[in-house]
C-alpha cells in the first residue's frame, strides 16, 4: 500500500467526529470493503483504509461543508447546492488528504465516488460505493439479499443493480438526481447488456 497507515490511531479520531450509528456503519463498510478486495483479488488495506474514512466529513453541518468547499474551490453542482449532504464525499477526499495523510489517489478517488459513483471506476472505488451499499447493517433497499451474493462475484454487475435501484428510488421519491449517477448507472448498463447479448 506504499505508505503505512494507523488505521487504529484513524479510528480513534473518527470515533471523536461521527455519531455512534455512523461510526458502527463505517466499521461495517471497513470491512466489508477488506473482504470485497479479498474476494476480487484487490489490495485489502487500501480497501479498509478507504472504507474507514469514506463517510468522514458525514457529520459536518450541510452549511459547513458548503463553507469548506467553497473555501477550498471543492467544485459545487447544482445538485450538490440542493442536496448538500452529498457534498461529504468529495469533502472526505479532501480531509482524508489534508487530516489524514492520505496521499493514495486511488483511495481518495474511492471516497470521493463512494455516493454517486462515476463511470468506468476502478476497482477500489467499485469496492467502497458496494460496501457503503450492503455493510452487514444496511438493511432499507429491498434487494439486499440479491445484491450482496453478486457483490463477491462480479462488481459491474452489482453496480449496475445498486445504480439502477438508486434511481428508481430517487424518482419515486421525487429526489434530484446527481449527473454523475446517471452517468455511472449508464455505463454500467451498457456492460450489463452487452453481458446479456452474449
């Protein structure tokens, strides 16, 4: 993993900044991920790492963490500026760099995309946005129990079914819908059809 990290001395301060029912999910998202890894042939302790700091910025105040990012020119979407607490993802990139050291763009990347995904992810982040997904303590989207056996087995096939639910969700809820997740369930489709075509 390049630089070694104390994922312990991580933990401890995280516990200081995440309310208990967040701080009990990102222990499950920490390890789910390191399994994920395990079973995809991935670096484990880039998954853990990532895993433990995807949500750290979560329990930042919406008008926070709009202050922040823009006093660090984190870019804003449209979306973004309705929906604030979207903005803990690229907002936890940037802390796990300038508070945590962390200087490992693929992990950064993998918080960065762990909400809304993007098209054509690597690996890693593939692994943190299924993880936030299907941690032993998720348990509101309807299709868990067929979503977590893919997960093991074939990645964009599971980004593909947890993108598609997403959105319909969203739609159903009448929610507004980040450009990135369109894009990222589009591409995702396209391998799943192409998948079924052949």
């Amino acid at each position: 993993m390049g630089t070694a990290y104390d994922l312990d001395k991580m933990n401890k301060t995280l516990k200081k900044y995440l309310d208990t029912d967040r701080f009990i999910h990102t222990q499950g998202v920490r390890y789910t991920a390191a399994a994920l890894a395990m079973a995809h042939g991935e670096d484990a302790g880039k998954a853990e790492l990532a895993g433990l700091l995807h949500d750290c910025a979560k329990n930042i105040p919406d008008k926070e963490q709009i202050r922040l990012c823009t006093k660090h020119k984190i870019p804003i979407n449209a979306i973004e500026r309705k929906s604030p607490y979207l903005l803990h993802a690229k907002l936890g990139a940037w802390i796990a760099k300038k508070k945590y050291d962390v200087d490992d763009e693929e992990v950064l990347d993998a918080i960065r995309w762990h909400t809304t995904g993007t098209e054509d992810m690597t690996k890693l982040a593939q692994i943190v946005f299924i993880a936030d997904y299907i941690e032993p303590k998720r348990f509101k989207a309807k299709n868990l129990s067929e979503v977590r056996p893919i997960a093991f087995k074939d990645l964009d096939e599971c980004c593909y079914i947890i993108l598609r639910d997403t959105l319909k969700y969203l739609e159903i809820k009448g929610s507004p819908i980040d450009p990135e997740t369109e894009k990222a369930y589009y591409f995702y489709k396209n391998i799943h059809d192409t998948k079924e075509e052949e």
